[in-house]
C-alpha cells in the first residue's frame, strides 16, 4: 500500500515550521526581527507624542465615518428610502411586537383553560384534564 501524501496544508505548515525554527537561519532571523519589533512597539506604546497621534488619527477617522453615514442618510431621505438605522429600530420593534403577542397568547391559552374549567365545573361536571402531552391537535407550534 502506497503512503499517502500528507494534505496542501499540511506541508504549508511544516515547511513554514521548518523555516522559522530556532535553529535555522531564516528562523533566527525571525527571531530577532520579532525581538527588535517588540521593542520598538512598546516604546511606541510608551511615547506621549505617539499616544496623541493614534488618538488624533482614531478620532478624524471616526468623525469621517459618522460624517459619511449622515451624508448617506441624508440622501436616502431625500429619495424617501429607509436608512439601515432605521430598518434597525424597526426590526427591533418587530421583535418586541413578536413578543408581546407570544406573551399574549400565552395568557390567552391560560385563560381559556381556566374558563373552560369553570364552565365545566358549573355544568356539574368534572373540570377537564389537561391534553396529554405530544398530543398534536392541541400542542402549539414551534
């Protein structure tokens, strides 16, 4: 029986192993690539200068962005289309409906039992006992 060739990502892996490993020369220069980067990165993450800039640039950037969607609103207003802000409130709006009813339903069903249990009980008969359960023609759906 013939081996099998191990899988495209398979050996993708081990030669990526193979190549960064301590001991070879690819690999230790990694090593010290990574090493050198390391610090570099945490006196960057140190400087006062640096922690201004990447704030400035995070808040222009953010400001861009709420700028762009307003503009994008407003144009969809303009040709009277929903926003995705506003076919968000209504989705949740729709869920809080789909709610209420299944809460309503619920006590409805509670009602009618409890009706059905007094109208039994006055007809002088005994109250009626609850379905079985997996019983199909009175099981709600799901």
């Amino acid at each position: 029986m013939a081996k099998k060739e191990p899988k495209l990502l398979t050996r993708v892996v081990k030669g990526l192993g193979h190549w960064l490993g301590p001991e070879t020369p690819t690999g230790k220069a990694f090593v010290a690539a990574e090493k050198g980067m390391t610090k570099a990165f945490d006196r960057l993450g140190g400087s006062e200068r640096y922690l201004n800039l990447a704030g400035g640039v995070l808040n222009r950037a953010l400001r861009a962005r709420a700028a762009y969607v307003e503009a994008q609103e407003n144009w969809l207003h303009l040709f009277r289309l929903p926003t995705s802000t506003e076919m968000d409130d209504l989705r949740e709006e729709v869920r809080d409906v789909r709610n209420q009813i299944e809460a309503l339903s619920y006590q409805l069903e509670a009602v009618i039992e409890a009706l059905e249990k007094s109208r039994a009980l006055a007809q002088g008969g005994e109250a009626p006992r609850p379905p079985a359960p997996g019983n199909t023609a009175t099981d709600r759906p799901s």
